[in-house]
C-alpha cells in the first residue's frame, strides 16, 4: 500500500509534491521520498510521516520543474531509509522511479536481472526491479542506434515491464532532461489519477496520483484515470504522448473502495463515497433477510473508513446512527502499523466508547472489514464493559480468506481469521451475538452498480482466491507467504 505522485510544471514542483503527500499519507506512513531534477536528481527520503522528514532546508535543495513523490508502507522490503522511494539509476539518461503495487515475480526477476542482464539491485523493493527492466531496454535500445521518437522507445521499454513483470504497478518515473513517463500494469490494479491546469504562459501543468484530494487545492482539474495498460509520457517541453500498449480484464483492486482510499476520490469512475453508500444499503437488505424481526437500537461505525456505510445502513434500516465510537484523530490507522503489540495497544488509545449511546442498548457495530479478528474483538468488548445489552458485528466486506501479493497488506493465510475459521466460530472468538458478513456479489454490486466505468470485474482475490494475473496457484501462494515470513524475520 503507498502513494504516489509526479508533477511536471512551468514553476518549480517541490511544495506541491510535499503537499500531495500530504493528502496521501493514509496510504503509508512508514517512510516517505520526493525526487525531483533539473540538470540532475535532487532527493530527500526517510522514515516516518512527511512532516517529520522534510523541512524547510531539505525542500530547498529539491529545485526543478519535474518531480515525483512516494509514501510508503512496506508489502516487500524493510521498514528503512534504503527502500524508501523514489530509487534510481545512472544508466540511461538518469531514471528515478516510485510505483504503487507488488509483484509477484520479484524474486525471479532479482535472480534474473543479476545473472541475465547483468544489473545490480540495491535494495530489496520490488519497485527496483521494475525499473532496471525499463532502463534495461531503453539502454538496449540507445546502443543499438536509437533512431525515432523518444516516445516509441518509452513504449518499447514499457512492453518490456508488461511482458517480464509480473503483478500490480501503477509506476510514475521521470528521465533526466526528457521528461515524466507514467504507466499501468495491463489489469489497472492499482490505482493512477491524472490532472491538468492552465500555467501562466498558456502551457499545461500535469499531475498525476495514486488519488486525486489534492488536485483542487492544487489548482488542477481531474481529467481522468489513466487506463490500463496505458503509458504517458511528457516532454520537459510540455508535449503530451499517450498510448495503450495492452489492456487485459479490467480488474481494479475492490479494497480500494472498501478501505484503503479517501471517500472523497473517484477511481475508475467510481465514487469511493457512493459505494460505501450503497454498502450499506446492500447490508441493510441482507440484514433484514436473514433477521426480519430484529433490529438494533443503534447503528455504531468502527471509524471512521464504515461512516458511510454504517449511515446508509441506518438510513435504510430507520436507525438511529451514532458516532458512539469517538476516534482520537491523532492515532495513525491500525491496519497499516507494523507489529501485533503495536496493534493492539493502539485500539484502545483510538477508540473511546460513549456511554450514553451504549447503555442498555441493543448496539450494531458496522466496519469495513475483519482481517486478523483483533479489532473486532476488542471493539466488542469495550461496547460490553460499556453496558450494552446486546452487540451484532456487520462487516462490510465478505469474509478475507486469501492474501493480496498486489500490494495491500492483507497478510499470510495463517494470520487471517477467515482462513482458518467459519464464520459461526470468528463469531465466538469475537464474543459477537450476531455476525453478519457483506456477500461478495453485493460488495460488486456496490462498487459497480454506478460510474461510466469499464470496469469488468473489480479484484477480488483476497475475498475469492481468484488471483487475476493467473500466475498464483497454491504452490506459488505457500511461496509468497514463505517469502513473506521470512522477511518479516529479518526486520
Ligand atoms: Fe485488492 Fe484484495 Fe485484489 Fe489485493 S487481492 S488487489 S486487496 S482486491
């Protein structure tokens, strides 16, 4: 899960990708990097919030026109300085490059880069690969004579990753004295915003983003999502280049829409807002199908991602809705700190129950979705030391049974309570009277029932097992988890 940024403008870009950053940092909190360039890279990253690394002596070394930006939360690699993004390399021209995504032929591809290609990976983040590919083949390209348009290189270079590479990568990379380049895996998994806004010469400014809540306070309009498939490039002289290499299923991650994105953002033609809406409604219709005769006497959202689901589901079920929950808002989300103990200890320091809209009260808890089973419980148990008569768990999503090796931090099989438990026993282990899971149809339904999208079946796999990319049976899933284990080991 990371965020990322790349600006191309007629005025220096370091203040408006710090403050994109910004409006990105619930997509990762453990590190952070911007690069931009002139005549070379400039580059400040580090470890912790964006406050915390940049301030106002590093922003003034980061001085250019072009620049891109990362926050990062780690799916592959360590929770270090080294593996922040964006990374680099001399060969060509000068690329620096930062993506959002997981691929699931990384360590293949290490192997093969350093014996085939004769490249050498620094550090241990899959992005690197990805990168020493497509330099890799724009180098091949330029040493065999390098005729015609830069533009059909970038392409060339582009199909390159597509054929080689493996998984979920919306990519933004920028190349010394050409320009910005972006592109997306063939899937369009991941997300990758793009805007424009008038300069004062008449030229156009390009934003692109992983989503687009910074664009208005920027000054830019959302144009539209890049595509599948797609890549752009952009020339330092402001020419606008775009193509479709290759598009596949359209399958846009559907945790997006559930947890991992701002309601604000429209992804994929999509409102994040208005599917956690319909969320709702689609639950409130499940609830009174499988419990005609009963009812809550209040409908609480775990906060704050199921507000606008748990709201729709009062809304529709003629409950009242309450923020019962009261979140302290200077606790970083649970689901993207690293370590159980961390974890644990920080819901209690979130999370305040308030009395009077708990007691003696038949309480409905809705949240986004279980993962682990730790919230949920400890969640339940503080509406019980709250005195509620009784508590019904309704989750807005299926139950999560698979890992996601796309680039959320939905974990090993054996961490997931789903996995390895029916829903009547996650139930008990929760000390829920009722649990109630979202259905995998209605959450489709939710997310796709609106937009002038193409979307043509979300990704589901960390719901279904349907790994779209086809290369991740369960050999390769025993594999990724081992791989996984073992790098948490190291940390
Ligand atoms: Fe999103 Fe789940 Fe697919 Fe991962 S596996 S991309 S979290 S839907």
């Amino acid at each position: 899960m990371c965020g990322v940024v790349g600006i191309i403008s007629q005025k220096p870009v370091a203040s408006e990708l710090y403050d994109s950053l910004i409006y990105l940092q619930h997509r990762g909190q453990d590190a952070a990097g911007i690069t931009t360039y002139n005549q070379r890279f400039h580059t400040k990253k580090g470890v912790g919030y964006v406050r915390d690394i940049f301030d106002e002596r590093n922003m003034s070394r980061l001085i250019g026109n072009v620049g891109i930006g990362h926050t990062r939360y780690p799916t592959t690699g360590k929770y270090s300085k080294e593996d922040a993004q964006p990374v680099w390399t001399g060969v060509p021209y000068g690329i620096a490059m930062a993506h959002n995504g997981n691929l699931v032929n990384q360590y293949e591809m290490v192997d093969e880069l350093s014996e085939k290609d004769g490249r050498h990976l620094n550090t241990s983040v899959d992005v690197e690969v990805i990168l020493h590919v497509f330099a890799g083949k724009l180098e091949e390209i330029r040493n065999d004579g390098a005729n015609g348009e830069f533009f059909d290189q970038i392409c060339q270079a582009v199909q390159e990753v597509f054929r080689r590479v493996s998984g979920a990568y919306s990519v933004i990379c920028m190349i010394v004295g050409k320009g910005l380049v972006v592109f997306r895996d063939p899937h369009g998994i991941r997300p990758l915003t793009k805007g424009s806004r008038k300069a004062d010469n008449g030229k156009k400014d390009y934003i692109f983003a992983s989503e687009p809540a910074v664009f208005y306070a920027l000054g830019y309009e959302m144009e539209n999502d890049v595509a599948p498939g797609e890549v752009i490039y952009i020339s330092e002289n402001g020419n606008y280049h775009s193509r479709t290499l290759e598009t596949k299923n359209f399958t846009p991650c559907i945790f997006e829409y559930v947890y991992f994105s701002r309601p604000d953002a429209t992804l994929d033609d999509v409102s994040v807002y208005r599917a956690r809406l319909r969320m709702g409604q689609n639950l409130a219709k499940l609830w009174q199908a499988e419990y005609p005769d009963l009812l809550p006497d209040i409908i609480i959202p775990a906060p704050a991602t199921s507000n606008n689901a748990a709201l729709a589901m009062a809304n529709m079920l003629g409950i009242k809705y309450s923020e019962g929950l009261y979140k302290n808002p200077f606790i970083g989300r649970t689901f993207i700190m690293p370590g159980q103990q961390t974890r644990k200890k920080s819901i209690r320091y979130k999370l305040v129950p308030i009395s009077y809209e708990i007691k003696d009260k038949k309480v409905m808890i809705v949240d986004d979705s279980i993962v682990r089973g730790n919230t949920s419980k400890e969640i339940v148990k503080m509406v019980r030391d709250f005195c509620a008569k009784e508590v019904y768990v309704v989750s807005a999503c299926p139950p999560i049974t698979h890992p996601c090796f796309y680039g959320v931090d939905i974990p090993t099989r054996s961490e997931l309570i789903a996995s390895n438990k029916t829903v009547e026993a996650i139930r008990k282990h929760i000390n829920a009277d009722i649990l109630l899971y979202q259905n995998l149809d209605d959450l489709i339904e939710a997310v796709t029932r609106k937009g002038e999208h193409d979307i043509y079946r979300p990704c589901a796999a960390c719901l279904d097992g349907n790994y779209i990319t086809g290369n991740v049976d369960g050999h390769k899933i025993s594999e990724l988890e081992h791989q996984r284990n073992n790098q948490r080991a190291r940390i």
